[in-house]
C-alpha cells in the first residue's frame, strides 16, 4: 500500500493576492516597462528603443494592459503631432521596489553564472 502524501502548504485561493499581483507583473516584457517607467515618464518610442527586443505591437499590448491594471496612465499632449507620454500610477509606483529586488537577485544569479553584468 502505496501511503498517501501529506499537504504541507495549502493551495492558494483563486484570488489570493500574490496570484493578483504576479497575474499584473509577470507578463512577458512587463516588468521591463515598469522599470523604464519607474524612472520618469517615458513617451511610446522612447520605450520601444528602451526595451531591445520587444515589437511596437507587444508593446502597445502590454501597455493597454497596464493601463487597464491601473498600473500605468496615459496622457495625450496637446502637441502637433500629438504625442502620448506613460507614467506609473500611484498602484505603480508601489510596484517599484519589487521590481528593483527582482532586479537586484537577477544580477546575483549573472554572477553566480559568471556571465557579464549590465
């Protein structure tokens, strides 16, 4: 008779608030758009040439998301041609820190990995 395994932690409800916030920052490229936003503001093209590797429609996606998440806020500048510019909300900027110890562990694992620091 094969013994029956033991729970040691329980499963997490469906809408525990880590699965909501990992659901908001851990999308593909996020976490990126956070960091460069976390800086200051930062308009649409400056972003895509922020972000090596990442297409103007992921992007706009993962942007509208965001700003869906109230993550992010967009502004419309009265300019011609008008320009948008992105910001960090006020839920955003709690995210910082998070972000930057993500950060900071992924530079201990490059050295640990003896690959080239940024």
């Amino acid at each position: 008779m094969v013994p029956r395994r033991k729970k040691q932690v329980p499963d997490p409800p469906n809408k525990c608030p880590l699965t909501e916030c990992l659901g908001v920052i851990g999308g593909a490229w996020t976490p990126n758009i956070i960091w460069y936003l976390s800086k200051n503001p930062r308009r649409f093209s400056e972003l895509k040439g922020d972000i090596t590797g990442i297409s103007a429609k992921m992007l706009t996606e993962r942007l509208k998301r965001l700003e869906a998440d109230n993550v992010v806020s967009r502004t419309v500048m009265p300019t011609s041609p008008p320009t948008v510019e992105y910001c960090l909300t006020e839920l955003g900027q709690q995210l910082k820190p998070a972000i930057e110890a993500i950060a900071s562990v992924g530079h201990q694992i490059k050295q640990i990995r003896g690959e080239k620091m940024d």
